[in-house]
C-alpha cells in the first residue's frame, strides 16, 4: 500500500478548511483516510499560529513508516523541521514572448537607440 500525506478538503463553497490526513494514494481526496494527523485554514492570515496545526509526533511516525507527503504538506512539514525544504522548480518560459515578437522588440529597440543618438551628434557638430 502507498501511503500519502495530503490534504483532504472540507469547508463551504468559497470557504476551505483542509484536513492533514494519511491516506492510500489510490483513494480519492476527499475519501477514506487512515489517520487525521492535522489541519490546514487558508483563510486565516500566514502569521496567525491557528492557521496551521499538526500532530508531530503521528507525522514523524507516518513519515518513518514511508508516507510520501504531497506539495503542500511538504512545505508544512519543512516549516517545522521534520522534512527537507522542497527544491524549487525551474518556471517554465510559456510567458515570455515568442520569437517573432522578441525580434519585433530588437528591432524598436535598435530604432530607438539610432534616434537618441542622431541628435546627439547633431549637437555635438554644432
């Protein structure tokens, strides 16, 4: 059996609330789970210390019985110390611009450049 360490969602429309529970990783995410060992409040603001709450000793054990946890829940875990901090994935380049239109820019660019300079040595012949 695989073992995740995920976040199950509750709460209303427009108002999460997740569960920090160990599940089989073939159940679905908000399904049957094995143990709650936390929870999780976005709404709550990053300083507030109610935001986050985990039961550290059941996420040490789960962790050492090989629970793999998702994203999130590593971030979480990092903050407290029991896991690595995540490594941080390189951002794909889907929102620069694409070939043509980098050209496009060269091109103004070097026009705006020539026009900047032009007066610059009209004044200096003078």
């Amino acid at each position: 059996m695989s073992l995740r360490i995920r976040m199950s969602r509750g709460g209303a429309k427009k108002r999460p609330y997740y569960r920090i529970v160990v599940a089989d990783s073939r159940q679905p995410r908000d399904g049957r789970f094995i143990e709650k060992i936390g929870h999780f409040d976005p709404m709550r603001t990053k300083d507030n210390p109610e935001r986050t709450g985990i039961d550290i000793e059941r996420a040490k054990y789960w962790l050492s019985v090989g629970a793999q946890p998702s994203d999130r829940v590593t971030k979480i875990l990092a903050d407290l110390g029991l896991v690595a901090a995540p490594k941080r994935t390189e951002q794909t380049k889907q929102h620069l611009p694409k070939e043509k239109a980098q050209e496009r820019a060269a091109e103004k660019a070097e026009k705006a450049a020539a026009a900047a300079e032009a007066p610059a040595e009209e004044a200096a012949s003078e």
